[in-house]
C-alpha cells in the first residue's frame, strides 16, 4: 500500500487525514485514485508532492510504489 498524505486545504478536499491506495502508481493513477474534487485541486501548479520527503519539481514524473509515502502540500501562507 501506499500511503497519502494530504495537508492544509488538501485534506479537507481528501474527506480524511490519509489515504491507503494500492501500488504502484504514477501520476495519472495517483488523481484517478483519489475524491474528484482531490484530484482537481492538484492540477494548481502551486500545490506540490513530495515522494517519502522529497519535494517534485515535475508531478507527472511520479512514481510510487509499496510502503512509499506521498504528501500532498498546499502553497505555504505565512505571518
């Protein structure tokens, strides 16, 4: 399995704190995987992933697999 991570606004859409999903999975599994509403809001340039902490540059460059984790993280907002 492979665990989802979702933080900030993302987890609201998500429906809960993480997701279990099965692997492998690339980018297009990883948004056909997830609540519609998810998968729409990660095509914002400004939301990242992170593979088992390693920031993406390129989303669609994804590739997970068993025991991997992938967080899903919000622009930063600050104060």
């Amino acid at each position: 399995m492979i665990t989802v991570v979702p933080l900030g606004k993302l987890a609201d859409l998500a429906g809960a704190p993480s997701l279990a999903l099965p692997g492998p999975l690339d980018w297009a599994g990883l948004k056909a995987a997830l609540p519609e509403a998810l998968a729409e809001a990660l095509d914002d340039p400004r939301n990242r992933i992170a593979l088992n902490g390693v920031l993406f540059a390129d989303k669609a460059s994804l590739e997970a697999g068993a025991g991997d984790e992938i967080a899903l993280l919000p622009p930063v907002s600050g104060g």
